[in-house]
C-alpha cells in the first residue's frame, strides 16, 4: 500500500519543532514502511519547499504561501496539487491528516481519498481548556471532518466530545498511538540506582496540570523530604493570565524549601530522553487535556510506573491501580498519595512497571497499531473505489 501522512510537525532536524503528534506519525510512518508499505509524509508551515528521505519515509517540506488575508487558501491549493500529483504518479493512494486546524478544509483530491485522524483540534482542546476558540479554527476543523472520506480518533473519549463540539455523528475507527518497543529497553542496572524521582516530562502549560504540580509536590516533600522532582519540557506562555513563563508562575507555587528539590532541565533531545526516564522512580502527567498522550505510552513502555490523570482518554490507558495510578489532578491530597505510596513500596511499584510494559505489548505495540490503520485504509480505499 501507499500511504501518506499531511502534518504541521515531524521529528527531525530539518523540519522544525514538533510535538506528540509529529512523534505518532513517524512512529505510524516506520512502521508501516518496515512493514513494506510506500509512505509518504508532507510537513506544511516549512522554510522552504524540499523533499528528503528519513530512512525510507519520502518527506515533503511545504512552504506556506503568503497572500494577505489569503494565505490559508492558496496554501491548502498548492497542498490539493501536490496531493493530485502524488497520487497520479503512483506514489500515493490514501493520505491522513491530523484535525489541528483542520488543514484539509479545502483540500479536495480529485481521486485520493482523505482521511482525519483526531489527535485533538484547537477547539476540542479549547473546549477542555475553557477558553474561547478562534472562529477560524472552528470553521476549518468542523469544515475537514464533514469532508473526510474517513475518521479515526486515538481515543474513544476524543471521539464522542468531537462530534459533540462540532454537532456532528461521525463514526470514527479508534486506533490508538502506538509505541516501537525497540527503542525503549530499560536499562536494570540503572533503573534500579534510581533514588525517589519524580519526573514529568512534557510542555510547561497550564492545560497539562503544571499549576497543580507545585501543590502536589509541596504535599509529597512535607512526608518525604527524600523526594526530588524533576521536570523535562519547553516554558510556554500562560493564556489565561497572560504570564510570559509558566515555569516562573509553578516557582511561586513551591515552598522555599521543597522548590530546593525541584530540577527545571528545559528541553533536552529525544535521544536523550530516555535517561531521565530510566532515572526516574515514577512518571507523573497531572493534566487536564489530552487525546492520547504519547508520553504516558514512552514511560509505560519503559517499564514506568505513573501516576496520571483520570479524565476521559486517562482509563482507554491505564487500568487504574494495575498498570498505573490515576487521579484527578485539582485533587491534589490524592494524587500525592499515590506517588508517595509508589516510592514507599517497592513491591507495589515493581509489580506495577511490569504491568505497564505488558498494556503496552497488549494495546499500543506499534505494528498491532500499524496493521489496524492499514485495514482501515483498505477499507475506505475500496469503498471509494466503488
């Protein structure tokens, strides 16, 4: 099959920033080509307009065009030819895009099928935030999935409030995200030198938790002064208070004396990653609004125990008290507790990782991931077909 991926965001050197939807897709994209399928991605919102290979993912860097006021449109044409060409030359026969603005609006193929794939649009993420949208975001997302010739959502929870926020009744597939075991061996030796660290890893933003954390971590130092946290993340910008730095916003959160045991390491590269994960005693993710986070998947499939949220997508993850805990993240006593009873008992803890690794193995090991989207795939090409 010949499969191509339309994203804003793809790990790699060349292409600029990304985050946990750019890491599905290239997790998806291996796969599928390791499994002897063609695959093709394009990256919008480019520098310039090239093509490379990653390994034997063909890659299209996009620049957008820029038109006053017109910008959006032309850009998703040159996307629509693009589209056209790939298909006519063979390179091509279904493409997926991510609902993140919905960049497929007004993109019409005259013969490739397309397929959405819910990640989690700016209004469904505004929508948990609760905070207004822009018009404009809106219009596009609803405006994409009413012309999708297919819909698969990473959740079934992401699902069932899209259709509910756009008033839709799409039947949407639910193939999760999924994880290359491969790259996430634990390393024992190291694993078991871990002394009492936490660690989050991701962007420092309100709608992941990260205003809650300082109240947690203040509950957890009070009963074990042992304890360190460590946080692994780009600072953003807080929304809602208008604050340039979410990290200065969480330091007055802190007491005085527990902030001396919080580490701030910034963002650091992917490669790297895996040490702070390896390193730490348990994985916490307090937040308010994801999809399907691929982060919750790295640490699990690390052989982590976490302690994560409990709204909606957080039990379509972790069975709650086998293969992590989950809690509400303004519940700020509970969620302490359980991080404090995962670095008290070592037991627990341990019979915990090796539960988190076989839900991995279970539900979200990448070519089980891989082999669902592709019988999605066929499905919709035939039915097009016909």
């Amino acid at each position: 099959m010949k499969i191509g991926f339309l994203t804003s965001e793809y790990p790699h050197e060349k292409t600029g920033n990304f985050g946990g939807i750019g890491t599905s897709i290239k997790n998806l994209a291996f796969a599928l080509s390791e499994l002897g399928h063609e695959v093709v991605v394009l990256v919008y919102g480019q520098k310039q307009d090239a093509v490379f290979l990653d390994n034997e993912v063909e890659v299209h860097q996009i620049k957008n065009i820029k038109i006053k006021g017109l910008s959006w449109y032309f850009t998703r044409k040159k996307i629509q030819k693009l589209i056209n060409t790939l298909y006519k030359k063979n390179k091509i026969e279904i493409i997926e895009a991510a609902d993140w603005t919905g960049i497929t609006s007004f993109i019409k193929p005259k013969k490739c099928p397309v397929v959405i794939k819910l990640h989690g649009s700016d209004s469904y993420f505004c929508h948990l935030d609760e905070r207004p949208v822009k018009w404009i975001n809106r219009f596009h997302e609803k405006r994409a999935l009413q012309h999708a010739d297919g819909h698969i959502s990473v959740s079934d929870y992401t699902a069932k409030l899209t259709n509910e926020i756009f008033k839709q009744n799409n039947k949407f597939e639910i193939i999760p995200n999924g994880i290359d075991m491969r790259l996430f061996q634990r390393n024992t030796k190291l694993s078991s030198e871990s002394k009492e660290v936490i660690l989050y890893f991701g962007t420092l933003i309100r709608k992941k938790g990260l205003l809650e954390l300082p109240h947690i971590f203040n509950l957890i130092q009070a009963k074990n002064p042992k304890a360190q946290l460590v946080l692994v993340g780009k600072d953003s910008s807080d929304i809602s208070s208008g604050n340039s730095s979410t990290w200065k916003m969480m330091q007055d959160l802190f007491t005085p004396k527990t902030l001396e045991k919080v580490t701030y390491l910034g963002p650091i590269a992917y490669s790297e990653m895996q040490k702070q994960i390896e390193n730490a005693t348990v994985c916490i993710f307090p937040t308010y609004a994801e999809a399907l986070p691929v982060s919750w998947l790295e640490a699990m499939a690390m052989e982590k125990a976490i302690v994560a949220s409990n709204i909606g997508w957080g039990n379509e993850i972790v069975e709650n008290g086998i293969s992590g805990f989950l809690a509400h993240p303004s519940n700020h006593l509970e969620y302490a507790d359980k991080i404090l009873l995962l670095l008290a008992d070592s037991s627990l803890r341990e019979n915990m990782e090796r539960h988190a690794k076989e839900r991995i193995l279970s539900h979200f090991e990448i070519n089980l991931v891989a082999n669902q989207n592709l019988n999605f795939y066929k499905k919709i090409i035939e039915r097009e077909k016909n």
